[in-house]
C-alpha cells in the first residue's frame, strides 16, 4: 500500500468506529483525540481493526504512534507496505 | 469450542456479544427465557405492546456531542445515533408534600429550580456538582467510591429536604442499596439524570433490542433462546464449560456471565453454598394502565414524576405488607417529542413503580396473588394520584407485574431489579476464565448495562490477545 491507501484505509476505519463523524476536514497533523474526542478504547478499536484487516500487529508500547493521522502513516508504512490493496 | 460463551441475552450481554463477534471471536449467547432483553424486555397482550422495563433511557446526549457514555457505547457497537431514535423528554419532576423540583435534559432547569425553591441551596448544590467524580474515575478505584452519598450531601446542602429530593429519583433509578447509596453510584446517576436526561425510542424497548440482537447475528453471533445454563464445569479454578438445562455441554475458554454474583457462583460446580444473604432486596410491582386518552389531554405532561408523600425517603423493602406506596415512579411514554413523521402512540400510557417485597409476593396462593394484584395495583394508582391528575375514568386496560414476575423470566434472586448492593466493579470470580458483566459488575440501567457489557468484554475477552 502507498501512504495515500493506507490514510484511506484509517479513514474508513474511523468511519467504521464513528459513523456519525464528518472526516472530510480531518488535519492529519493534529491529533485525533483533540479533533474527534476519541479515547483510550477507541485508540484500542483502531488497533483491533488494523489487526483484524490486515493482521498488523501493534504492540502496546506503540500506541503514542497512533496519535495523528500523519503520525498513524508514517508508523503503519513499513508494515503496510507489502500489503496489496484490494 | 467457543472463544467465549455469554449467559444472558440482556443489554450487557448482548452488547459484550457485539464486541466479541465484530472481532471475530466464536461467540455464543445463552438465554433461558424464550426471548431477549431480561430485566428490559417487552410482551404482548390483548393486542397490545408493553415494555417491562422502559420508562426513560437515561445519559441522553443530543447527536453530534462526542463524549459521554452514549456516545461511546454507539461507537463501540458500531451503531449510528440514528439507530436508537431518540425522543427526548418533555420534561420530569420530584414531587414531594409542598415543594416540587422541575429537572429536563438541560441541566440549567434543575440548578434554577433549587434556586427559586431553596434559595440559600445553591451554592450547596453547585459544591455538589463540583465533587461528582467523572466516569473516568469511576473503575472503584477512588476512596470517595464507597463512601455514604449521604454523608457527601450534608457536607454541601444544609437543608435535608433538599438531600432526600435530590436522592429519591437517583435511588429509584439505579440503587441496590437500601436507605443510603454509594457515592460513586450516586455520581453515575446524577450524571445520568441530572445533568444528561432522559430520552426514548418512539417503538420502545424493542427498537433497541431488535438493532443490538440483528448487529450480532449479522456479525456471525450465535444466539440460543430456551437454554438456560444449569451448570457451569470449573475444574482447578478454571471453567471448562457449561451444561444446559437440558443436558446439553458446551466448551468455552472463557465465561462472561449477566445471571448476577450470587446466582453465576451459584452455578459453579466447586461451590457448595453461595452467600445469598448477600443479594439485593430491592423489588418493585410496576402498574401499567392503558387511557382512552392522551395524558396531556387530562392535563399530565411529565415524562417522568418521582414522588414522595412526607419529608424523609424511604428507600427500603417493606417492613410490612406487600408493597410499601408512600413513594413511587409515574412515567408516561407519551410525554416525549416524537418525531413529527412519528406521531403520537396509539394509547394513553401511565406506567407506575411502586416498591415490593419479593418473599411476600412469593408466599401468596394462586388465588390470593392474583386478587393482590388488582388490590396493590389500585393502592399504587391511589398514592400517585395525590400527585398527579385522577386518571381512573380513563383506563381501558391494565397490567401488574410483581416482584415474583420478574424472578420468574430473569432468574434474579428476590427479583431484586437492582441486583446485590455490593458490587463487583472489576468483574472477576474465583474462576479465573468467568467474569460478570451487567446489573452485577456495577453498572445499572439500560444504557449502564450496554456500557458494562462493553468494558467487560474489552477487558477480559479481546484484551489479551495470542
Ligand atoms: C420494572 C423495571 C423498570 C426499569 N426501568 C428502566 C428504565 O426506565 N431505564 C433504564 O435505563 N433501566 C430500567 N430498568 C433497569 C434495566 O432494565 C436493567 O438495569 C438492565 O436491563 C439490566 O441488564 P443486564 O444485562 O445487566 O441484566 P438482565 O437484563 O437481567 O440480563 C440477564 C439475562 O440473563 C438471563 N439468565 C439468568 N440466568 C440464566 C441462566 N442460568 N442461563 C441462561 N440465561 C440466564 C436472564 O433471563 C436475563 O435475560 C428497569 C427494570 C425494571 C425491572
């Protein structure tokens, strides 16, 4: 995946966990708990996602990588990079 | 072999259930009754729809808002705000000899009511306010947890008509405990009531129950009605599975159980005596009665009205008679703003809950149990209407469920709706693979057992992953 499918990939897992969210506006330098409330279990939620789709693993001690969407990019590209977009 | 077998097919098991399924754990929800919600679930007669349990979904949030248990219990099930449709209240009130207090889903009504009615309470009431613990504290963890609420309101308001007026609703809303609550459930509920508000789905319970169950069997769920656990194998501390009242064995790694403490210990196959002193004694009868006409039209517009009938709460069982009327919960399911597209509800609705003595109810012959129905079902709508319009002309149709009803399809001990005072925040048993979530673990209400379900589920069934 290039850096852009794995943003989209984020996107619709926030889509997934808060339906109700309008992303469109999302500034991927700032941090998603500042921009859309989200909380430790919700944190938890996108790692599940990321391991139930693509079986990425995220250790624990990983999780401040996960805090903005560029952040959440640059952390995911090494592991997501030989992954094939379907 | 299931990841995880759940007992109990109410809020919190069906909610624990969602989580599991959506991450793809081979999950199976077993229920004795022949269908779903439990202590909220839903029933037809003569033609009509009833609700056990729903008179108001509390922690109401309006959509958009971000934070919140309801907010985040739609996100964790991955529900939209849509799905539940709420109405909001036209608004509630406590009721009590020569003084009311008005409160809605605008927190500012209640705060302006103490002010007109008890003008030197304010500050007090702010000073209250300003101690709630937040949900993020509320794992237990705090010493102000367990501490008298009581004793935390007499610190803050100096006039004690005030304390029993604030506590009445939040006890009927969410106390197993009698006479006094515990500080950290008294935050939970004022949060809830207070300061969050009441709302409702214009199909009732059923709209909530039907979008929860549909989510779980849409993720690969599997639900078994008419199949209660009789028996769950522990063998060295560690469950190995369960049998069904038929006989039937199932194999699960672990256990998540919404029977209740004493009850799930109860069914263990290493326990002798489980300590029933300890379950909850709170019961109650709810009186249902059907009007020829709209509330408002006989001149009730409250959504809910908490009454009263002397200076002191008494929140206890009855120390003698079946029921005790001196206080009680009037909620009418037509006083919320429906959606235009939605209308009005086909019939005039006035639910009452009084409190009741389970042991009594039981006692009863046949015979004399159902002439106390009507006999107790009278002395409730009696009681009330010293607090609201006479509505007894009215009535083309009633219903009374009493304390050995809800026993009878939820399986609680003493029916107490509740559950046990004493509270098992974390969840854990002397099993080390069986949990307990719902009415039990802490969290009461609708939207308390969802959320109960949820965390539970996270914390001891998804977190450790191989
Ligand atoms: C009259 C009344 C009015 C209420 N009003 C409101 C209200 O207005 N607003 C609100 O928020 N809350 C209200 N509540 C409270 C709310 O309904 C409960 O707090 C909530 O539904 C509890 O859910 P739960 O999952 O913890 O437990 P339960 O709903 O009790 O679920 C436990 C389930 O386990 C099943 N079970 C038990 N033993 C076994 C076994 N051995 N094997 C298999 N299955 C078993 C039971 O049948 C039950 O379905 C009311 C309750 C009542 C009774």
């Amino acid at each position: 995946m290039t850096n852009d499918e794995i943003r989209e990939e984020i996107i619709d897992i926030l889509e997934d966990i808060a339906p109700d969210e309008d992303l469109g506006d999302l500034d991927d330098e700032k941090s998603f708990r500042d921009q859309l409330e989200l909380d430790s279990m919700d944190f938890l939620d996108i790692v599940m996602e990321l391991r139930k789709r693509h079986r990425v693993q995220v250790p624990e001690e990983d999780y401040p990588q996960l805090a903005s969407m560029a952040s959440t990019v640059a952390y995911l590209e090494p592991k997501m990079r030989d992954i094939v977009k379907n | 072999m299931y990841d995880t077998i759940i007992i109990g097919a109410g809020m919190s098991g069906l909610a624990a259930g969602i989580r599991l399924a959506h991450f793809d754990q081979r999950v199976c929800i077993l229920e004795r009754h022949y269908t779903i919600g439990g202590l909220n679930s839903f029933y037809r007669m003569n033609g009509r729809d009833y609700d056990v349990g729903l008179h108001a979904m509390t922690n109401f949030s309006r959509k958009g808002t971000k934070t919140g248990p309801l907010p985040k219990l739609l996100r964790q099930l991955r529900l939209r705000w849509d799905d539940f449709q709420l109405a909001e209240q036209l608004g509630s009130e406590i009721r009590f000899p020569g003084v009311s207090l008005q409160f809605g889903n605008d927190a500012e009504l209640l705060r302006s009511e103490i002010a007109e009615h008890f003008p030197d309470q304010v500050d007090g009431y702010d000073r209250v306010v300003g101690r709630l613990l937040d949900y993020d504290d509320l794992d237990g963890d705090n010493p102000d947890f367990l501490r008298s609420s009581r004793e935390v309101l007499a610190e803050c308001i100096s006039e004690p008509l005030l304390v029993e007026m604030l506590l009445c609703p939040l006890m009927w809303y969410g106390n197993a405990r009698q006479n006094d609550m515990d500080f950290g459930q008294f935050c939970i509920m004022f949060r809830a009531c207070y300061l969050e508000g009441f709302a409702r789905p214009f199909k009732g319970v059923r709209l909530i129950l039907k979008n929860l169950v549909r989510k779980f069997r849409g993720l690969g769920g599997e639900l078994k009605l008419r199949s209660g656990v009789s028996r769950i194998h522990v063998e060295d501390g560690h469950a190995t599975g369960v049998v069904l009242d038929d006989g039937t064995e199932l194999e699960g790694r672990r256990i998540l159980s919404s029977a209740g403490a004493i009850e799930t210990l109860r069914l263990c196959d290493d326990i002798t005596e489980a300590e029933v002193a300890k379950a909850g004694q709170l019961s109650f009868i709810e009186s249902i009665s059907i009007l020829d006409k709209q509330p408002q039209q006989l001149g009730f517009d409250r959504t809910i009205l908490f009454y009263n009938d002397s200076e002191r709460f008494h929140w206890q069982r009855p120390e003698t008679g079946l029921c005790d009327v001196r206080t009680g919960v009037v909620c009418s399911p037509n006083n919320y703003a429906y959606a235009p597209d939605e209308g009005s509800l086909p019939d005039g609705i006035i639910r009452i809950t009084t409190l009741a003595d389970h042991d009594r109810w039981c006692a009863l012959s046949d015979k004399a149990y159902r002439a106390e129905k009507v006999v107790q079902q009278d002395a409730a709508i009696e009681s009330a209407i010293r607090f609201m319009p006479d509505f007894r002309r009215h009535v083309i149709d009633a219903d009374v469920f009493t304390p050995k009803t809800i026993r009878r399809f939820t399986w609680h001990d003493n029916g107490a709706v509740y559950g046990a005072p004493e509270k098992q925040l974390d969840g854990t048993t002397h099993v080390d693979n069986l949990y307990l979530c719902g009415t039990d673990q802490g969290f009461v209400g609708i939207v308390g057992a969802i959320v109960s379900g949820i965390s539970m589920a996270n914390r001891y069934c998804l977190r450790p992953m191989e």
